[in-house]
C-alpha cells in the first residue's frame, strides 16, 4: 500500500556477487514490473523533488518551505511529535501551519524544562500553532489529533514597551559597567587576573597566559530595582557566551546556558533593591589543546585514532588561533509581560 518514489533514476544493479547471475534475474524482471505500472497506482518516477513529492498527495510542512524552521515529524498514537529547531539568523514570532490536523497541542522546552499547552487556531481548513522562537533555539511539539486537552498555557512572553507616543522602546537595565571578575578554574593556573573587567573575551585580559587558558570564571556585577515585583516576568539576556554559563541571582542557582539563546526568565529571583547577579561561564579546551601542541606537550591518552588535517595528513593544532572564551555580552535584564 506504500507509495514508492525514483528520482531522477532507477537502481541499476544488484550489490554483491554472491549469486550474482539469479539475483540480477530476479533484479530486472521486478524493474520491468515497476517501469510498467510507472505512473499509476503506488510507483511514481520523476526528475523535480518537488513535484514529485506532491504527486504523492503530501502536505508539505510550510514550517519549513515558507518560514525557514527545520522539523523532524513522527507519529504517537494520539497524534504527532515535532522537534522544530530555528537553524536561521531571524527569530519566529507567528502562527505555524501545520501539515496535520490537530485539535490541542503541547510545548515542551528541551532546554529549560518548561511545558504547557499551545496556543492553536483552525485557518483555511489547516491547524496552526503559536511558535516563538529565537534565532537557534529549539521546541518539541506534541499534537493531538482527537483530544482536548487541560494543562497552563505555554509561556508566551513578550518586552514591555515604554509608555511613548509610539510605543516601540523597550524598558530594559543594561549592564555597561565593568564586572568584578576571578577565575574558578584555570589551566594552566594564572599568576595574576585583574579584578574587574569589561565584557569581553577573556583572551583579551592583561595576564601572561590568559590566551590559553581552559577554564571557568566568574563574572559578578550588582544592580538596583525599586519594585520587579510591579512587573510580570523578567528576562535575563546574557548576549554572546563562550560556551557555557550558570547563572546565579543574590546567590540563588537560577539556570545553567548551554547553547543560544542564553536568556532565561529571572522574576522570582529578584528583590526590591540591591540584587547580585553572578555568571559563571566555561570555556572550550581548543585554548589549552593549542597551547600543548604547540609546546609538544603530550596530552592524548588515545591509542587508537590519529590526528590527521584535511588533506589526511599527520598534524596537530598548534596552528590554532585562541579562540574567544568567556562572557562577552552585552548583558540586558528586560522586563517582560504576557503576549496577549
């Protein structure tokens, strides 16, 4: 009962020699049957990807085709899994066709934990969900097809705007002075480190050594608010990181960042007055890996694999350039509110 699809041409061979001679017998009688009912019924054969797809009568995913958004679909007894990630440089903010009808939905955030259920509508007879999503940040989706069900919205946030004529500035407390800064961890260990720093990458601090350090450090500044209670949610945006951060508020662990975006929702943190904000951000090993072959230190504890540049030769990464490490920001702290 499958539709069976050739692009552009059919098989040729049989792989193997084993009974070669029977299985080619067997292999092109089965190809005269498919080139004879080509074009009816469940075999199809075409040149145009596109064109071809849509004899099969599949919806395409407009996710994909109209707003840029990857998506892997798969089947569950009640309705559909999609795993939706924004691989583009543009954040989503928009109702999302979907290829399958659907009468609710779930969200789930594979980076936070947070889940609640989607906001859908029915439009021109296809379902489509309410997605937002920043540049390189993904979602897991999880329709029904039959089933109403009952959980708290999914968080849709959005800044508030300052009340202007035209209300289009963002309220947000940015974060320009310098941080108080100190190494965790470092390898090899520093001498000396100043104690206050600009954002920026740590390869770019005036200490010997400090463009090869593997490491972690901890970024520390303070910031005032009179009431954040008055607002419904704040957002957390640390900007650009080098790799890794966690991130703790008047010395409470709020959330460890792996992957853009690094924001994460900091409300029930914050106090009336002085607040702390610490982030402590990991770097990648390519630093001190460049660093020891460049001085032929022995670091591999492999046996088994060998180091070999693009043209597959012998070679090792000393050639490196220190790549950025750290938190390089800009850091803004942005109040957020309901998107109704």
């Amino acid at each position: 009962g499958a539709t069976i699809v050739f692009l552009e041409q059919y098989p040729e061979d049989v792989p193997g020699l084993n009974t070669l001679e029977g299985r080619r017998t067997e292999f092109n009688k089965a190809l005269a049957q498919i080139k004879e009912r080509e074009g009816k019924g469940h075999i199809l054969f075409g040149t145009d990807y596109a064109r071809t797809l849509a004899a099969t009568a599949a919806v395409p995913e407009e996710m994909k085709t109209t707003f840029g958004l990857s998506s892997i679909r798969r089947s569950h007894p009640e309705g559909h899994h999609y795993f939706i990630s924004a691989l583009k440089t543009e954040d989503t903010e928009n109702w999302i066709p979907l290829a399958v009808q659907a009468r609710s939905a779930m969200l789930y955030n594979p980076m936070n934990g947070t889940s609640g259920k989607a906001r859908l509508r029915q439009n021109n007879g296809r379902t489509e969900v309410f997605l937002q999503l920043a540049s390189g940040e993904s979602v897991i989706l999880k329709t029904f097809a039959n089933q109403e069900i009952s959980a708290p919205e999914y968080g849709y946030w959005t800044p508030v705007v300052q009340n202007d004529v035209k209300k289009t500035s963002p309220v947000t407390y940015s974060f320009t002075d310098k941080w108080g800064f100190r190494f965790v961890e470092a390898s090899p260990a520093l001498a000396a480190t100043p104690d206050s720093v600009s954002l920026g990458s740590w390869t770019e601090i005036p200490a010997e050594g400090a463009k090869n350090v593997m490491g972690a450090a901890c970024y520390t500044t303070t910031f005032t608010l009179k009431s954040p209670a008055d607002v419904e949610e704040w957002m957390l945006d640390l900007g650009d990181v080098r790799e890794s951060a966690r991130v703790r508020i008047n010395g409470q662990a709020v959330a460890t960042l792996i992957a853009v975006p690094y924001r994460c929702l900091v409300g029930k943190y914050l106090r009336p007055g002085v607040n702390t904000l610490e982030v402590e951000v990991t770097n990648l090993p390519a630093n001190r890996i460049a660093d020891m072959d460049r001085r032929d230190v022995p670091w591999r504890i492999y046996k088994d694999a060998n180091i070999v540049n693009i043209h597959y030769k012998k070679d090792n990464y000393g050639k490196w350039e220190p790549v950025p490490s750290g938190l390089l920001g800009p850091v803004h702290l942005i109040p957020m509110q309901t998107l109704k």
